[in-house]
C-alpha cells in the first residue's frame, strides 16, 4: 500500500534548471527564506516563507564577486548544491573545479573559497578525476566543521572532507546543523579525509544496492 501525496503549493523558480534548494531561517533581520541555485548561471534565487502566490523570488547577481576573486565564472556556473547556518552565511557547491563559495547573508560579499581536495588519497583522486561530469551534486554543513559532499557517479560516493590534519568523523545523527547550528570558521583550506560510506543507486547503505 502506497500513500497518496497532494501537491499544496506549486512555486515558480526562474532558473534553467534548478540545481540546488534550501532553507535558510530567520534572522538579522529578514524572514524565513527559501534560497536556490542552477548550474547554468551565477545567480540565487531567495523568495520569503511563506511564498506569496504574488511574490517573485529576487534574483541576485554573484558572478561580479566571484570573478571579483579572481575566478573563472564561464557560462555555466558548475552549482550544483546549497546550504546555510544560523549566521545566515550561504554556502554554495561548484562541480568543477571542486569548491565550496562561502557568501556573508546579504549576498553581497564573497566571505571563502575552500577547494575541495583528494591528493591524499591516489585511489580517490583518480576517481575523482575520471569524468568531470560525476563529481559533486551535493552539500551538507556538519557541526564539526567538515561538509559532506554527495559524488555524482563512478563511484556514487559520501565523501567527507575537513580541514587538514582533522580525522573524519562520519555521519552521525547529531552532526547536520539543519538550519540550527553554525559552521565554525574552518582553519585552513578543507581538504579530502575519506569516503566513509558508497551510495547504490536507490539508497544509502555501508555496500550498493541494486
């Protein structure tokens, strides 16, 4: 027996194609929001919660403050997730090359550029390097100040990743900050630790699922 699920609210989101969504709560003075990224533009989408069926999302413009940083910002952008902390910070995840863009909560200043690095691990850097189209489509702020990143395929992978010289710690109920905690500022650049766990197609266990 299957459960019926009903759709209660449809939004519009004015990206090609959306990559990335997440909540970001209040604070500082703004409301609830609901924040999103594509892979084919700078931009983020931020809309208010609850989203007026009235209301557009405002679009912001980051590629001036990435190029501002002296990075590549080509056509497509490579976002591909999004998170937030308490501080209202945004974190943001490009594919290629493997990078978290770390923005203050007016969007109006680049705050870090951490990239995401595995030459520690040979296995693990040819994985990563093997098709640049397979690499990270997801982020997620640990209490520790590591971040899980979710690899695309070959392999499907959890791949944490700290600053350097941390010991990984896995994944345990206690650490997702989920909008209730904030990131500690890392102390260094974060650097790959090790695959602590393979993704199968259809769900996250210790071995792949087909």
């Amino acid at each position: 027996m299957t459960a019926e699920l009903d759709v209660v609210q449809v939004w519009n989101l004015d990206l090609r194609e959306v990559s990335g969504i997440c909540e970001r709560t209040a604070g500082q003075g703004r409301t609830r929001q609901l924040l999103a990224v594509g892979d084919q533009s700078h931009h983020i989408l931020v809309g208010d919660l609850p989203v007026a069926n009235a209301a557009p999302f405002e679009r912001r413009d980051l590629q001036p403050l990435v190029a501002g940083a002296g990075l590549r910002t080509p056509e497509s952008s490579q976002w591909e997730g999004i998170d937030t902390d308490t501080t209202g910070r945004v974190f943001v995840l490009r594919e290629v090359p493997g990078t978290v863009l770390v923005f203050d909560q007016t969007l109006e200043t680049l705050l870090h550029v951490f990239p995401l690095t595995v030459e520690d691990d040979p296995a693990e850097l040819e994985a990563w390097e093997a098709d640049q189209n397979a690499l990270g489509e997801g982020v997620l702020l640990l209490r520790n100040g590591h971040l899980f990143i979710v690899k695309e395929d070959k392999p499907r992978q959890l791949l944490e990743f700290g600053p350097p010289g941390a010991q990984a710690e896995g994944l345990r109920e206690d650490l997702p900050i989920a909008h209730a905690g904030e990131f500690p500022d890392a102390a260094g650049v974060p650097c790959h630790l090790q695959a602590a766990e393979r993704m199968g197609p259809w769900r996250c266990s210790g071995r792949a699922h087909r």
